[in-house]
C-alpha cells in the first residue's frame, strides 16, 4: 500500500499532465497511466482510493478497466468527450462514481475527486 | 338549335299539310260534283216514274185498272210511299184515288201538299215541298200536274224523310256515298229541319263541299265531306309522319349534341383533373427531392459538426486544466499583477465562447428521436425566459397561452425551439422592442407564434434562415435556426416566417395533434 491516493488515466498527454498537476498541487499523491492496460495493472498494484480515465483509449478502454478492477474497488470518475450512448449506459451500470464531460470546470472536478474519496473511507 | 329544328318542322309540316289538303279540297269538290248528278238522274227517275201515272189517269181516269196497277207498283216498292191522284175544287184539292198509307179517296189537301198540288197545275215539271210534318212524321211531296195529267188534276206523291234511317242503310252502293258524308236539305241553305237525307254524321265542320241542286222547281243544297282522306290515308297522314319524324329526328339530333357536349365536358374535366393530379404530384416529388437534398446536406454538416465538436473537446479540457494551473501560479499578491488578470480572463472567457460553440455543434449534430411527454406550453415558456431573459429594453406580451390545454412533445427540444426563436428575436431588436408570444390549440393542431419588433429581413435573408452556418450575426455559428427547424419537424410540424425589413419578423410553429388525449390529461 503505497501513499499514492489517486491514478490519472488518459492517453492524451496534455490532459494526462495538467490533471496530474491539478491534483498533486491540490495534495493528492498521484500516479498516472497512459493507456488502459497500464490503468489496469497500476490499479491491480496499488490501492488507489480514486481512479480519473478517460473513457476513449487505446487498448482496454475506460469503462473495460472499470469492469475488470477487483477488489476492494477504487472509485472511479470516467472523462469523455464523446457522449456516445453505449458508453455512458455501460459507464453508469458499472458503478462509475461519475462520468464527467471534457471540458470541465476544473473546481467542480476537485469536488468531485474529494467527494470520491470519503465515499471509500 | 332545338328552336331552329321546330321551326323547321313546323313549317314543313305546314306546307305539305296545306298541298294535302289543297288535294283533297279538289277531290271532294269533284265528288260532290258526282253526287250531286246521281241526285239529280234520281229525281229525273221520280219524274219518270210519276209520269206513267199521269198518263194512265188522263187517258183512263182514276179509277181505272192502269192507273190503279201502276200506283200500287210504284208504292209496293217502298211500302212507306203514298200515291195519289188530286183534283181542285176551287182552292182545294181532294184526293181522288191513292195507293199506300196515310191518304184515302175523299180526303182534302193542305198546307204544303195543297200548295204543292197548285204549284204543279201551272208548272209543267216535277215540283216538291219542303219537308213539313204530318203527325209523328217528317214528310216531303212531290207534285206532277198538266200536261202529263188532264187539267185541274195532279199526280201527288208523299215519302216518308227519316234522316237517320237512310244513314244506316246506304242510300246507293255508288262509290261516293261510300266515301262521303252527304247531307241533302230541301233548302238552298243548311236547315236542320228541311234535311232529306244524310249518309252519315251530318256534315257541319272542316272541309264541307256544297253544292245547289235544283229540283222541283226549288234549289235543294248538298253538303258533302269526306269520311275518309280522298287523297288515300297515307297522302293524309303525310303532314303528320313529316312532323313525327321531324320531330323525332330534332330530338334525336339534340340529344346527340348533349351526349356530345357532356362527353366532351367529362373528359376536358378528366383531363383538367389529371393534370391537376400530375401536377401535385410533380410538385410533392419537387419538394420531396429539396428535402432529401437539404437531410442529406444537413446529415454531412452533421458529422463534420461532430466529428470537429468531438475533436475539440479534449484541447478545450486541456487549455482549461492548462490556464487553471497558469493562474494557480501566479502569487496573489495584489501587486502589479492586473494585466496578466486581465489577460487569464480574456483566455477563460474565449474558452468559454468555444465551449459553446463545440455544445451548439455537437446538439446540432446529435440527432435524436423527441422522446414525447405532456406539458404545460406557459410553464415551458416562463422556463424559456428565465433561461435566456430579455434584455431590459425588450417587453414580452404573451397571448393566449394560459389558455392552451396540456400539449405533447419533447420537452427538452421544444423549449430549445423556444430558446432559440428568443435569443434570435433579442439579437433582431438589439435590446429594444416588444416580444410577442402568442399560442392557440385547435382540433388539429397547435400554433406558435413568436413576434419581434426588430429589423425584420430581406427576401433573400428570410429564404435562407434555416440553412445551417447562416447567419448575419457578427457571433454564433448559424446553426441555431436549423437546429430549431429539425426539431420542429421531428414533431411532424412546421415553421413559416413573416417579415417585413424595419417592422419585424414572426416565426409560426406548427405542430399537428398536440393535444394530449383525455387519458393522460386525467
């Protein structure tokens, strides 16, 4: 068990960067993943309380990821910038904690990540 | 031409009528001719028969077995017929010897016989009396007197006149008085009681022949007409088959003209119908294709609208991160620091602007189906307001729309329609003018119309209002009015505009059977 609170996901670097910037600034300890099979075995690794991914990435994609993750479960915010139907339904069925459109107000992320993790404590 | 033809008929019906009749004029005048020398040979006979008679009383006196033998001969034949031999005895004149009924020797003479009895002692012919009554009966006499008979002395003869008896039993076989109606009076005019003789309905109207006769010394009139056409029946009934079959043949004529007129009528309205039919038809398929140009044209902006939407999301979240953490490192200090301020500003605020820009994109490009539930159309319209309120120049008067009954549709999407038509209504009055929204539900459908007062457009500009990327605004993209077009039409609906540039423009919406059924409103 690391000291590593919350993984950002996104195969997009310049999202990947700045989210982990927002959220280290705001004293989280993060980790980050690039795709969604690193999401994945970085999830199995750790015991992060917070998991932010994209939906949409290469490999596994965010809402596989959210499918596959054992046990106890992280509580996992999905981001898309396509709202496509399938997607958000499978998201919510999943038990995502929230599935938020990019782009987002980066406030209401914040509250969203520390909503987040109190629901695991 | 119906009055041409009987006109025609009429007056060819009356010249063959007149030749027709001009013909049988002539034939009875010629018959009646005929008749007329058979009455007269048969008078001529009554003297020659009266004749033996006075000379076998001259030469052998009344009495003798001649004159007796000849007379009972003469009344044996007609047994109504009295015979008598008169002598005078200064003014009157007793019967001498008689044969046959109603006279006996010793008997006097007057009236009419008397006076025909004197007339034949100073004639030398045969004289008669008109006819005169004895008793229950009509009579007529004649008279023979010297020289057939010796002076003072005359043969008298009296017959019996039953018109209506000679009527039945044909006077003659003779041809004329087969084909004749002949009527003999003792007269020189018509006299119903001086007639003799008829041969027939007494002969009165229409074509009668006249002719005079003289006999005893007096002028007797026959009146003849035709029982039957002279000229043949069928020269007769020549008038009447000419207008029959003139007659016929105008209607026959006619009727071929109506049946003519209306077929032709029929099928100019068949002909004018079909075309009407084609060219609806050609019409519908005209628009039909517009529409089918325009979805498809609208279906490719669709996907490039989504796919640029889609695409720009991801630089936009991360700008937003990006300027976030900009600004998160710039000390607060309250020193020196406004311009850089200012400047985050202005990126946020564009940032904004291009956010919205990506959504408008993304809703125009997101076709969905309205997903129908019923709703109260003010409260829609007060939400509407309080999310794109009216500048502060700009009254809203609302008509009619307390009024309307729970209507049907996508409630996201029509309060999208009215969103749309608001702003564009604002932007059109630039903060000045009067917005009316005015609503009426009918049987079949529901109307809305939302009014401006603002700058109203051009021919040019009204036609192309619902293209997307139109516009004439300095901002926005133009799609809005094509967005609030689909989903006008997603409802089955419609949406006009009327404008006048400097006066305003209204847009009507149009959505057919939007009045929720009993059911659900209970």
């Amino acid at each position: 068990v690391s000291d590593v609170d919350i993984l950002v996901a996104d195969d997009e670097p310049g999202m990947r960067e700045t989210l982990v910037d927002i959220l280290s600034q705001s004293g989280y300890g993060v980790c980050a993943a690039s795709d969604g099979d690193a999401a994945l075995d970085a999830i199995r690794q750790n015991r992060f309380r917070v998991v932010v991914m994209d939906i949409r990435m290469p490999g596994r994609d965010g809402v596989d990821v959210l499918r596959e993750v054992g046990s106890p479960p992280p509580q996992v915010i999905l981001m898309t910038a396509y709202a496509h139907a399938n997607q958000m339904r499978e998201a919510h069925e999943g038990n995502a904690f929230a599935v938020v459109n990019k782009p987002f107000r980066v406030p209401e992320m914040l509250d969203l990540v520390a909503s987040a993790a109190e629901a695991v404590t | 031409v119906a009055v041409v033809l009987a006109a025609a008929v009429a007056a060819a019906f009356v010249i063959v009528r007149s030749a027709v009749d001009d013909q049988n004029d002539r034939i009875l005048e010629g018959r009646t001719g005929e008749v007329a020398l058979l009455l007269k040979a048969a008078v001529g006979d009554l003297s020659d028969s009266m004749r033996p008679l006075g000379v076998a009383s001259r030469l052998g006196g009344p009495s003798s077995p001649e004159f007796v033998e000849e007379a009972h001969a003469l009344t044996a034949a007609a047994p109504t017929r009295t015979v008598a031999l008169v002598r005078r005895h200064g003014t009157r004149f007793t019967v001498v010897s008689a044969a046959g009924p109603g006279l006996a020797p010793g008997d006097a003479l007057s009236g009419a016989p008397a006076a025909v009895a004197a007339r034949a002692l100073t004639s030398s012919r045969l004289v008669s009396t008109p006819v005169f009554r004895a008793g229950p009966q009509r009579l007529i006499a004649f008279a023979l007197g010297p020289p057939v008979t010796s002076p003072g002395t005359a043969i008298y003869l009296q017959v019996p006149i039953d018109p209506s008896a000679a009527a039945e039993a044909p006077v003659t076989q003779q041809r004329p008085f087969e084909e004749l109606a002949v009527a003999l009076y003792a007269t020189p005019q018509v006299d119903p009681r001086q007639l003799i003789v008829t041969t027939g309905p007494v002969p009165r109207h229409g074509q009668v022949a006249y002719r005079s006769i003289a006999v005893g010394g007096r002028r007797w009139l026959l009146a003849a007409r035709a029982r039957k056409p002279l000229v043949g029946s069928f020269a007769a009934a020549v008038p009447w088959i000419t207008l029959g079959v003139g007659l016929s043949s105008g209607v026959v004529a006619i009727s071929v003209i109506l049946l003519l007129q209306r077929r032709r009528d029929y099928a100019l309205a068949l002909v004018d119908a079909r075309t009407a039919e084609l060219e609806a038809s050609l019409r519908e398929l005209e628009q039909t294709q517009a529409r089918l140009v325009f979805q498809e044209r609208l279906a490719t902006i669709g996907q490039v609208a989504a796919a640029v939407g889609h695409e720009l999301r991801n630089p936009l979240g991360v700008l937003t991160n990006a300027l976030y953490l900009v600004r998160s490192a710039v000390p607060d200090d309250g020193r020196g620091n406004e311009r850089l301020e200012r400047n985050l500003q202005t990126a946020e605020r564009e940032i904004g602007a291009m956010a919205v820009i990506v959504e408008t994109m993304l809703d125009f490009a997101r076709e969905r189906e309205p997903v129908m539930e019923p709703m109260d159309l003010a409260d829609l319209v007060d939400e509407a307001l309080s999310v794109a309120p009216p500048p502060s120049g700009v009254e809203v008067v609302r008509v009619g729309l307390d009024e309307i009954p729970l209507v049907e549709g996508d409630r996201q999407q029509l309060r999208q329609v009215l969103l749309n038509l608001f702003t564009n209504a604002y932007e059109a009055m630039a903060g000045d003018g009067v917005l009316t929204i005015e609503a009426s539900q009918n049987r079949d459908h529901l109307d809305v119309s939302v009014s401006d007062t603002g700058t109203g457009m051009d021919d040019e500009t009204a036609k192309q209002v619902f293209d997307p990327f139109f516009t004439r605004k300095v901002k926005g993209i133009g799609l809005g009015m094509a967005v609030t077009k689909r989903i006008v039409e997603a409802h089955n609906g419609t949406i006009t505009t009327e404008t006048t540039p400097g006066l305003g423009t209204t847009f009507r919406v149009t959505i057919p059977n939007a009045r929720v059924a009993e059911r659900v409103r209970s």
